[in-house]
C-alpha cells in the first residue's frame, strides 16, 4: 500500500507572518530525505548510544519494503519519520532483542507474506515535539495494517523514564503507575493513549539503552478487521440478512394448511437471500384450535405431538430454501414434562434447540410448562448466535453470559397479548443489543384464536435492534413491523461493526465490566 500524498494539516499565524505557516505532507520516504532523516536522528538518539540507520540502511528498507516507510513533511523538509516490517511472527515469538527482529539491522526479517507490521523505528524533529506528528504515523500505520490485512502492530518501545525510579520499583511496577497516569513517560504513555497494550516486559531489548535500563516493552494494535485468507467458496460473511416474520394467528383446518402459509413465508424470504429467518414463538398455536374442548394444559399437551413431525419439516425447508430458519417455539413433551422450545434449523441440515429457561406464571397456570436447564451458543455459518424465548430476554443476565461466549446475533422469538406486555419485551430486547454489543431480533404474533384460553388476543411490533453509537442508526432500530400486521421484515445486519464498536466505540460495555469487582458465572453443571 502505497501512502497517498495529502496534506494532513495547515495551520496559518497571522496573514504577514510567512515564517508561522506549516503546510505538512504525509507520504513515503523517498532515498532523497536522507540527509533530513539523519539531522533528525542525530539529535533525537543522541543519549542513548545508538548509531544511526546509515544511508544504505534506507536504500534496503526502500528496496525492500517501500510502502512501509512513512514521513511527514513541512514545506518540503522531513518533520517525522516512521519505519517498519513486515515479520512472520511465529518465528520470532514474545522473547526477541530488537537485533534479531530487525535480521541484525539488515532487514533479513521482512516477509511480504508475514503477518504483523513490526514498528522498527519512529522519530520527530525536537522542534515539531508537541505537534502531535508521531500519532498521525500510528494513524497512518495502523491504515497499512487494516489494508495489508496483517493480524496486528508489534513493536519494542523504550521506557526512558525508568532510570528515575529504577532504585525504587521493577519495570512492571513502573508500566502500570504509567498506565495509571501517576507517572507520564514520553514513550510509553504516547503508545498507550493510541491504544497500544503492553504484552510484557523485554529484557535486553536495546542494551545501549541506559535511559530505559536495557528493559523496553512489547506492544501490540490489534486489527479488528483482519481476515484469515477467504476460502473460494463457503467463506464466513461480515453482512448478514435477516428475515423476521411477525405471523398472524388464525384458525386453520389442518396442519397442512397451516404449514402452506408458513413455507410462503420461507419461501418469500429466501427469494431475498436471507441468511437466517426468525418466526415468534409458539407459532404453531392454530393447530390447537381443534383441541378447544379439552382443558388449556391438556389441549397444549396434544399440540406437542406434532411437534417432532413440524421439527423434521422445518429441517426440510431448510436445506430445500437454503437458509438457517429459528423455528420460533413450539410445545414439547418428555418425560412426563411439557417444555417450550426453540429449533435452529440449519440450511446444512443440522439442528438444535433452546428450552426457555424462565416461565411466565400464566404458562405454568394454564399449561403446567417447566423450563429448562441449558443455555447454549449455536455455531452457524455465518457465524455464533443465541436464542432467548420471550420472558428469557428480560434477564439481563442470560444475554450477558452468551455475550462472553462471544455471540453477535440475538434471535428472540415471542408471545405478547397486549401492548404494556410487548414493550417489556421491545425495551429489554433493546438494552440486551447495546449492554452485549449485538445484534437482537425479535419476532412475535399478531390476530387472534376465539376460545383459545391464554392465546386469545395477540400484540405485536416485531423488529430488528442494534448497539446505539455513530455506525448504527440514532434510535437503535435496523428495521421495524408495522403493529398488528401480518408482515415479513427484511435488514442487513453488518458484523464488522460490531468488532470496531467493541474496539473503538464511543462507550465499550464489554470492555469496560469491572471485573475485580464482580463476575458472573453459569453454576448448573
């Protein structure tokens, strides 16, 4: 990647004062800046016994890597210079003195097919000092890093205050009261503040270095958009579709005709190339319409046997309409327990299931329903996600704990029959997508079932929720139903974003947990 030439700054004193106009240039360091680079050099590495690159340093590191070696210029004169390579990290590891990496200053280590952008050397004119130069070449090395597509920057930075209290405490005491800010160091605190994180402590780093003791830190920029080499075909995709159906409850007179409205849906969504499609929960509550004579628990413990049949039909349209459908709920029946159920039936012909976990009093009155035990992650082709039915969605920490097992899709199938019912399901549903930094779909029942007890009367807004910050819409709200309307919703969601919200956002949920405060663990073994 070949740094563009563009002005980055100009700043103008008064209109008659020629001498306080800077007028800076990023680019690439040409073989022609090398007297400026070694008046720059002399002056900034003058304490620590280091020689300078010579001239036929640079003409191997142009020759080698050109695109790595960065400057600033002000008016045609080099202000600030960076230099790097590209290393195959695995041969080097954690443990390496800055001659090894750097091939014993000959730059045998580059590797055009490594994968991490190693920081050889950065450096700024005294007289540019606190123009903050060295963090627009971090910004522009961290742009090579994503554009290259390497794992990360690595780099040995010194810590030339620690000879000030080397007699009191380690290095390590030392990085963390850096880190603190109880005490500033011209290097360290410069890389910390462009979110570098130190990874340990080197050890004869740079002998000559008397003003860091011979000790330097190993830090690392990880790029969140890196991408292992994409397969052909099959590869794992950054923007997914989402179809959220929000069904309407009728009578129907058969299975089949039930499930001939339900493929319509299927089938109208996979024409979008939906990944996934997302039905509310207990959506198969028409068939239980021809058992309104029994009572309500008997009457659903008959509509959970057809459960096992509907469960192999989904699995069918799945595979026959390529796409990964979340079979909202149905009743399921074992061991003498009456469960509500999600499936996840995937377009590879697998499939699993989620058991809501919580149980409205009404389910457990009217239908005697148990809730289950297990809480699982879903590893799909597009990537991991979670399944949360209805009331589960209003515990915080159920999403929380498939947060840290690192999901990015929440689907939340659910049953509301009235509006203050549906909000406490929306406005949870809404805080899960931004304390988790996910994704949260929600589908639910519109219509109604005459003398159906408990499935009477349906309320319904279904929608697709994000985080809440700049890459994301104002109000959270990827795509939304009309209220009460039979409807398939449509919305790409992007993954990517969620990575540089995780890293970059304007607040970090997940980052920033006190942990030494507090935990949250799952104790049901």
């Amino acid at each position: 990647m070949i740094i563009k030439e563009r002005p980055i700054a100009q700043s103008f004193g008064m209109p008659d004062d020629e001498a306080s106009e800077h007028r800076l240039l990023l680019r690439n360091i040409r073989i022609e800046d090398y007297p400026d680079m070694i008046e720059i050099m002399k002056q900034v590495y003058s304490n620590i016994g280091e020689s300078v690159w010579s001239y036929e340093d640079i003409i191997n590191l142009l020759r080698i890597f050109p695109e790595g070696q960065i400057c600033i210029e002000d008016k045609g004169k080099v202000a600030a210079c960076a230099l790097c390579l590209i290393v195959d990290y695995k041969k080097y590891g954690d443990n390496h003195t800055y001659q090894q990496i750097t091939g014993n200053y000959k730059f045998t280590t580059h590797d055009p097919n490594g994968d991490v952008l190693y920081g050889i050397d950065l450096f700024v004119h005294p007289a540019y000092q606190g123009m903050r130069l060295g963090r627009r070449l971090y910004d522009a090395r961290k742009e090579m890093c994503e554009n290259l597509n390497l794992k990360s920057i690595v780099a040995g930075g010194r810590i030339p205050g620690y000879a000030k209290y080397a007699d009191k405490i380690s290095p390590r005491a030392y990085i963390d009261l850096v880190k603190k800010k109880d005490i500033y160091d011209p290097i360290l605190s410069f890389q910390l503040s462009n979110d570098f994180h130190v990874k340990k402590v080197l050890t004869n780093y740079l002998p000559s270095d008397s003003e860091s003791m011979a000790y330097a830190t190993l830090l690392e920029w990880n790029n969140i958009y890196y991408q292992e080499k994409e397969k052909l075909i099959g590869g794992e995709k950054s923007v997914v579709r989402l179809g959220v159906v929000q069904l309407q409850l009728r009578n129907v007179p058969s299975m089949e005709a039930w499930l001939n409205n339900v493929e319509f849906f299927i089938d109208a969504v996979s024409d979008y190339k939906a990944d996934f499609i997302l039905f509310p929960e207990l959506f198969n509550a028409p068939l239980i319409g021809q058992f309104n004579e029994e009572n309500a628990a008997m009457a659903m413990r008959k509509l959970a046997g057809y459960t096992d049949e509907l469960r192999q039909r989904f699995i069918d349209y799945a595979i026959s309409y390529n796409i990964n459908i979340i079979a909202g709920s149905m009743p399921l029946y074992r061991d003498d327990n009456l469960y509500n159920v999600s499936f996840l039936c995937r377009r590879d012909g697998t499939w699993d299931t989620q058991y809501k976990l919580h149980i409205t009093p009404d389910e457990k009155n009217y239908w005697g329903v148990t809730g289950g035990n297990k809480l699982k992650v879903f590893d799909t082709d597009v990537g991991k996600v979670g399944i949360l039915i209805c009331y589960d969605v209003e515990f915080p920490e159920l999403a929380r704990l498939l947060a840290d097992k690192e999901i990015k899709i929440l689907f939340v199938p659910f049953m509301t029959d009235t509006q203050n019912g549906f909000h406490r399901v929306h406005h949870c549903a809404k805080a899960r997508a931004i304390e988790n930094e996910c994704y949260v779909a929600i589908a639910g029942s519109v219509g109604n079932l005459p003398r159906v007890t408990n499935i009477d009367l349906q309320y319904a807004q279904s929608a697709v929720y994000s985080p809440s910050d700049f890459s994301f819409p104002n109000n959270a709200v990827i795509a939304e139903a009309t209220p009460n309307t039979e409807v398939a919703i449509i919305a790409d969601v992007d993954l990517s974003l969620l990575k540089e919200l995780n890293v970059k956002g304007s607040v970090r949920n997940l980052k920033d947990r006190r942990t030494d405060l507090y935990d949250l663990r799952w104790i049901k073994k």
